[in-house]
C-alpha cells in the first residue's frame, strides 16, 4: 500500500473512532427532571446553639452535632426508566400490582443497574405476598445500589424479611 493512502486510511480511522467515542459522551436529554433543591432554613438555624453541660453552664454546641437531612438520592441516569418507575409507583399506590409490576420490570429493563428499580419490584412483590421474590429483588438491588443510602436502607429491610 502506497504510504499517501496510508496515511489517508489511518485519519479516516481516526475521525471515526473519535465520532464514536463522542457519541457514547453525550448527556441524556434535557427532557430529564432536574435534581430536587433542598429548602435551606434561616441562618439563625444554623448558628451555635447552647446546651447544658455537667457544670450546668451553657456552652456552644455546633449545629453539625446535630443528625443531618439524609442526601437525596442521586437522579436516575435514564429519564424513561425514572418516568416509568414514577409511574409503577403510582400504580402500586392505587392497588394496581399487575401494571405496576409491568411497568417497573421494563424500568429494570431499561436501567439495569439501578437499584431503585428492584426496589420497586420488591415492595410490590411484598404487597403482593410474595415474600420471596421481595427479598430476591431486594438483594439484586443490593448488588447494584451505590451512592444512594436511603435506597440501600429500604433494600436492606426488604431483604432481612
């Protein structure tokens, strides 16, 4: 092969590659909800506050002694997951297991590694009365739940029952 073609084949492989790369970068849609925002209370909440001490003074005791708000758990990556397990839980809510289960298997689907779509499959499993497939779907979501206490607490429960 002539060194011009060459060179001409490795820049074309090049390009490519970096389209493809780029394409695995892009950021999911803006149709995606935003992140709650936490409602900070007045700075006078979080100044000192005194407490007694065993001297029966008053002393400063930092705000950060104090158990803080649990993080809100982190956005689900897939929009169409997360608008899909809304609505599993909405159902579920309602007393509605067959469309709700439906509807979070395909969220699990969708999302495979998020743990909050075996959490929703087992709450319905336990509102069910299928006690067994609950705690099956709560450790599978154990095995992929990360970054998110809360889910990992509920999951946790579901699955010591």
């Amino acid at each position: 092969m002539n060194p011009p073609l060459q060179r001409s084949l490795k820049l074309c492989c090049l390009a490519v590659g970096s389209v493809l790369l780029s394409a695995c970068a892009i950021e999911p849609s803006s149709s995606s909800k935003p992140a709650p925002i936490e409602e900070i209370g007045s700075s006078a909440q979080h100044a000192h506050h005194t407490a007694p001490t065993a001297a029966g003074t008053n002393s400063p005791v930092s705000a950060a002694a104090e158990p803080q708000p649990e993080a809100a758990p982190r956005p689900i990556q897939n929009p169409a997951a997360a608008n899909l397990l809304e609505d599993a839980a909405q159902a579920r809510a309602q007393g509605d297991y067959t469309r709700a289960q439906t509807l979070a298997e395909r969220a699990q689907t969708l999302a495979p590694q998020e743990a909050r779509a075996y959490l929703e499959l087992s709450r319905i499993y336990e509102q069910r009365g299928d006690t067994t497939r609950a705690r099956q779907m709560a450790i599978r979501g154990l095995s992929v739940v990360r970054d998110d206490p809360s889910t990992e607490r509920n999951l946790q429960q579901l699955s010591a029952q």
